[in-house]
C-alpha cells in the first residue's frame, strides 16, 4: 500500500495532494497485553510510539489521522472478548 500510494506528485509533493485531507484509522492488533505496552512494560515502548512512523506521514500527506483502533492480549483473547472489540470496533465505524 504505501509503495502504491505515497508517491511523489500525487501523494505529496509540490503537485501532490490526492490525499489532502482525507481521514485514515489505523486498526492494529497486539498479541501482548496493554500492560506489555509501557515504557516500563515488557517491550520498553508504547503502541502510540509502535505506529509513530505510520502517523509521520500525515506531514507529507495532510492525510488526518483519527484515534486508532488498537486491540491489546489479541492472544488471549476469549470469544467474548473478541465478540466485544468487534462490537466497539463497528460503532467506530458507523460513528464515521
């Protein structure tokens, strides 16, 4: 997608602004659990600062990145629990 996407003259550029803009929401799963995801966690980082490098390309892009979707413990993740983020994910979806 993004070697696709973010090209010079259409996606960014001084003739680029396809995607001037327009919203992008990032949806990620994590295996880990959110407590994993502190900088005193078990990976030293956050997942703001994991999708970091994918966010910079709003200021290329003028894309406008929304509050991402994010799913934490996706490896432990009961049926219930699946049940529920798939539940918060489409009300994210249709509050668009």
């Amino acid at each position: 997608w993004f070697d696709a996407v973010l090209e010079y003259g259409w996606a960014y550029g001084s003739t680029g602004n396809a995607l001037r803009g327009k919203e992008v929401l990032l949806v990620a799963s994590f295996g880990a659990g959110a407590e994993d995801y502190q900088l005193d966690g078990r990976f030293h980082t956050t997942v703001e600062e994991v999708l970091k490098p994918i966010a910079t390309i709003q200021y290329h892009t003028g894309l406008l990145f929304l509050e991402p979707f994010i799913t934490t413990g996706a490896l432990n993740l009961s049926d219930e629990g699946l049940n529920e983020q798939v539940k918060e994910y489409l009300n994210v979806l249709s509050a668009k």
